[in-house]
C-alpha cells in the first residue's frame, strides 16, 4: 500500500519537473500529438478571404474550405448564419461538399446584402458538419468579424436637352445630366466627363466636363455640357458614357441624346437666260429646281440668293415641301459691274421651319461669268451718239433759215 502511494508520488514529481525545465520539449511532444491526431482523421478548417462588406449593396463573401487532416471529409455540408438581423443571405445558407481529401481545398461564396444605414463591425457563424472515412459524425463552428464600410454608387436620375429637338449642324446645345449619389458614402472629388463618338464635339475646349467636387447620399447634383453637332452626323439616338472619377474609384453611367433628322435640300436644275453672262448684264433670269430628299416635311421654304454680285428679285417662297417633292425659284436680277469673271459660286440659302425650330441649309453652284463683251459700250452709246448727231444738224439748218 505505502509502495504503491510512494510510486504515485514520483511520478508526480518526475511529472512536474519535466514540464518545469523542458516546457519546450513538452510543447514539441505537443506538437507531434496533435500531428499524429491530424494524420489519423479530417480537420475542416474555414477562412473568410475578404474582411470588408460594403453597406447598400449585395456582398460576393468568399469561404475557403480545407481540410487540414490525414483522411478524407466526407459529405461536408456548411451553415452560415449571420449574427446580426440586420445582415440579409441572398440564397441559400447552407452549402455541400461531397469530399475534401487531404489538403484539399474549396472555395465558397456566399452573397450577403448589408443595409444602406447599417456601419462598423459584424459577424458570421459558420458551422461544419462531416464524417471521416469510418462515417463517424464531427462538427466544427467557426465566428468570423467584418468591417462594414460605406459605398459610393451613382445612378441617372434625368437628363433634357437644350433645345428639346436637336438637329445635325446644331451648335452650343446644352445636355444636362441629374445624377444621385445612391450609395451611403460621400463622394469626393468628383469629376465628370462625357465620352463624346465622331461627330459630336464639346462647343469649347473642355466643355463636355464638369468638376462637382463633393456628392453626398441622396442628394441630386446637375452637369451640363455644352456640345456642337457636325452637319454629317447621322440623326438617332446616341447613349453618350458619362464617366465619374471621385476618390473612392470610378464608375459609369449613360446620358441618351437624340438628334432629329432634318430635311435635306438639293438642286436638280439650274438655267441662266441668257446662257453667257457678262458683268453689268441686266434683267438676267435664274431658274433653279430644288427637292427635299430629306424623309421629313419642311414647311414655310424660302430661297434666297445671296451674294454682292447680284441684285434685284434674290427671294422667293416655295411653302411647303414634303419628302422627294421638287419645286421652282426664278429670279430676275442685275449683274454687277465690278463682279468678278471666270468661275464663280451662286450661294443659295433655303430656310424653312421644322417641328418648331427654324432651319437653313447653304447649297452652292458654279458658274461661269464671262468677260465683258468688247461691242457692249458701241452698242449702248450708238443710239446717243446719232440722237446728238441728229440734233446737231437740226439746230444747224434751223440757225441758217434765220
């Protein structure tokens, strides 16, 4: 009896004095306990890859899955329960996988909405459920904490364009953009700019940008833009990229414009009576053909020629032109003296109005103005000089029957 109490108490000792002087020993013995534990069975291990939710928004939650045992998992099946009612699992909370073997890993993803007004720190219980190759049950749980940090997210609440019915060749048109900071971080620094295709240019230098500076949630802020429309610009509808740049990153949006089709004017037929013209001419008759080839109806048409080198009847009203119809100007005019010869441009402006707008369209045809004929000033002063002539001999005969 006393031996077998006095043996106890050595062993005690013994016991005591190596974890007192070999604790390093003791922790490496530890060690390889644990090792041949791991080796003889699956331990499932769970790690959260991202640390941070972003609040007003569905979060992409990424679990790695491993096992870090000897054997494989089996029929591994994953609870997440969030440990905030504020936190929202889209889907489904509860995840399988058939088997892990050693070292084996799988990654998760969990989609988990956190609140517009929801800040600060959270958590998420994860709890898994397998069996080892012998179908023996095991259960591990696991509690992991996030930060939850405010966003920046934009979204178009309206835009209008200045004047409402844009057209090719239009200039200086205002394109106003109302956005929204819909996200629940403020927005610094933000600068906007639109991606402008061929075509559409910004009125001046730097026009199509707009520096906001702060936005802040739920509050509208306006951009304008000033732009111009090249004359070739094919109408229809453009939906212009609107870039944001603030310091929490970038994003887009898309501002629409529409551009109008306009009618189109040309000339079909140009006569000039008498067919050779010479400066000075007089009561010289222009006739021109014109049709709108455009598909839109153009009302109130007027014809105009313009130019320093003519002069008398240059206007003349055709009313109403519908797609593909043709009409006929004539005028009567003067040839300047001092117009120049050879090859020369008569510039026709048609305006007309158009859904409200008032339009023009500038269409040139070449010419050519002769030079003076050498016989003109003979022709034009013969009849004056025999008209003197003729009352030179009057005034003489009737001086010598006094």
């Amino acid at each position: 009896m006393r031996r077998t109490i006095l043996r106890k108490l050595c062993l005690i000792v013994a016991s005591f004095l190596i974890l007192s002087s070999a604790s390093i020993g003791f922790g490496n013995v530890l060690k390889i306990i644990n090792k041949a534990n791991a080796q003889a069975g699956p331990i499932i291990r769970v790690k959260p890859l991202n640390e941070t939710l972003s609040s007003n928004a569905v979060n992409n939650v990424a679990l790695m899955v491993k096992n870090e045992g000897g054997s494989d998992a089996l029929s591994i099946t994953l609870q997440i329960t969030p440990l905030n009612t504020y936190l929202i699992i889209v889907g489904s909370n509860v995840y399988t996988i058939e088997r892990l073997g050693p070292n084996e890993s799988r990654e998760i993803t969990v989609k988990i909405y956190v609140p517009k007004s929801v800040s600060g720190a959270t958590a998420l219980r994860v709890g898994a459920i397998f069996m080892d190759e012998s179908l023996r049950s095991q259960e591990v749980v696991y509690n992991f904490g996030f930060i939850i940090t405010g966003n920046v997210e934009f979204a178009l609440q309206r835009s209008c364009q200045t004047p409402s019915k844009v057209f090719p060749g239009d200039s200086n048109i205002i394109l106003t953009a109302i956005i929204v900071n819909t996200g629940s971080e403020e927005a610094t620094h933000l600068n906007a700019t639109l991606k402008l295709p061929e075509g559409i240019k910004p009125s001046w230098a730097k026009s199509n940008n707009v520096y906001v500076g702060n936005a802040f949630p739920d509050t509208p802020v306006e951009c304008r833009f000033y732009l111009d429309i090249e004359e070739s610009t094919p109408p229809g509808l453009y939906n212009l990229e609107l870039e944001l740049v603030h310091d929490n990153g970038k994003s887009s949006l898309t501002v629409p414009l529409l551009i109008s089709e306009k009618a189109n004017f040309e000339i079909v037929d140009l006569n000039i009576s008498p067919r050779e013209i010479h400066p000075g001419d007089r009561g010289i008759k222009i006739q021109v053909g014109i049709k709108n080839s455009g598909n839109v109806e153009a009302k109130e048409v007027v014809i105009k020629l313009v130019g320093s080198s003519f002069s008398g009847m240059t206007t003349s009203f055709l009313g109403v032109l519908n797609p593909n119809d043709e009409a006929k100007a004539i005028f009567d005019v003067d040839i300047s003296e001092l117009a120049t010869t050879g090859e020369n441009w008569l510039q026709f402006q048609i305006s007309w109005t158009q859904e409200g707008r008032s339009l023009t369209q500038n269409i040139f045809y070449k010419i050519e103005i002769s030079s003076s004929n050498p016989y003109f000033y003979v022709y034009f002063l013969a009849p004056t000089i025999i008209a003197i002539v003729i009352v030179a001999y009057l005034v003489k005969r009737l001086s010598k029957r006094k």
